[in-house]
C-alpha cells in the first residue's frame, strides 16, 4: 500500500507541473510562427493527451481499411480487433468511435471510399503542395502534416464542415470537390494554423467551436495571408 500510495502521488505531481507548464497567456500580438515571449521554440503542452489515443485508434483504422486485400465483413472485423486491442480497448467501443467520427461504421464508410469514381486534379494537387511549403515556412511549423484532399461530399456534409485535423495527428482533411482553388488553400492554411497552435500548446480539449478564440485565430490569418500568397500567384482567383 505504501509504494502504491507513493506512486499514486508522484503520477499526480507529474500532471501538476505539466498542466502549470502548458499554461500561456493569450495576450500580445499574434503572427506567423505565434512566438510569445520565450516561447519562440514552439513549446507546447500535451494538447489533450489522453483524449488522443482513442482518436489514434479511429484514425489507424481509417488508414488501414483501404489496404485491406478483401473489404468483406470478417476482414474488416479482424482487423477491427487487431486495432481496438493494440490501444487497449474494445472493438465494439473503437466502432462507434468510428461512427461519432465519420457518421458511418467502418464497412459502410470503406465501401463509400471505394465506390467513389471522382479524383483530385493533379494541378489542384500540385498547387497545394508548393501553398503547404509556403505555409509551412511562415508559421514555422515543426513538422508539417500531410493533406489529404477529399472529393468525399457525404463527409463533408455529415460533418458540416470543408477541412478538418485531429491533434497531434500527421495529417488534415480538405474537401475539394467542386471547390475555387482559393477556397481550397483558404482551407489548407486555416488547418495548418491549428497544427501550429497545437505545436506551442495553445488548444486545449473543448476550444474548438465555431467562434471560438482559436477557430477566429485560423480564420484571421487564413484570409489575411491567403491574399499576401495571391499577389504573386494571382491564377489562384480563378
């Protein structure tokens, strides 16, 4: 009981003197890289921790169900299971985690993956892997994420919104089916924001609602900055 006990105050300490240390002021003036101070290094809190591993498991299988050679139900069960226990949960709790995430369950939502015909035009491509680049460099991001661009218009309307990111993930989600070019890089730079906001320990679990102070942050400086990128690469108006 004793070491128990001892252990026990030393877990509580520890997540003490993380959350002190994940406290930053708001105040000041925000720009590209957001230094604060001395926090110009990009040192954040743990941006929600332990919500994160659950989001892992769904985002995991989302990104394993595509690979799978066979798309039947006891393929995608297995791996369900293989999944749910590798983050130490049920499959039946992973399951609708993915249902609260994707408003469908994994054999539906795969199913609708692959039965999708449209594509993303590879210039539309291209033009946002050189606006990433450029994005990347102005908010100093320390590891810049994939974008995966989605012609998915049943996600994007079963979630209400055109873009979306999950902390700590390597990845954001931009709908780009009948969409400007602008719009789309609009997108593109608002979810980079909140990676850099993650990086310098800024979001914390709850901040992310329409109006909310980071979400006016990202949209802030995605209309400021996408209009300083149009003015060498005008074609993006199209």
């Amino acid at each position: 009981m004793i070491n128990t006990y001892m252990r026990a105050n030393e877990f509580i300490a520890e997540r003490k003197r993380k959350r002190k240390k994940s406290k930053r002021a708001y105040g000041g003036y925000f720009y590209p890289g957001f230094g604060y101070g001395d926090n110009s290094s990009g040192e954040g809190g743990d941006g929600g921790g332990g919500e994160s591993m659950y989001e892992d498991a769904v985002m995991e299988l989302a990104n394993e169900l595509p690979t799978l050679a066979k798309h039947d139900y006891t393929t995608i069960d297995q791996l369900m299971r293989k999944v749910a226990a590798k983050h130490k949960i049920t499959a039946t709790a992973l399951q609708n985690l993915f249902k609260t995430k994707y408003r469908r369950t994994p054999d539906h939502w795969i199913h609708n993956k692959l039965d999708e015909t449209d594509t993303v035009d590879s210039n539309v491509a291209a033009e946002v892997e050189k606006f990433v680049e450029w994005t990347a460099k102005k908010l100093n991001l320390q590891k810049v994420p994939t974008v995966e661009l989605s012609m998915d218009t049943e996600e994007a309307q079963g979630n209400h919104h055109t873009g979306g990111h999950i902390i700590g993930d390597d990845s954001i989600w931009v709908y780009a089916k009948n969409r400007n070019l602008v719009d789309i890089l609009r997108t593109v730079f608002h979810e980079l924001v909140h990676v850099r906001q993650h990086e310098i320990g800024m979001i914390k679990p709850g901040d992310s609602y329409p109006g909310s102070p980071i979400e006016s942050m990202a949209d802030m400086l995605a209309g400021k900055y996408i209009k300083i990128y149009g003015e060498k690469n005008n074609h993006i108006f199209q």
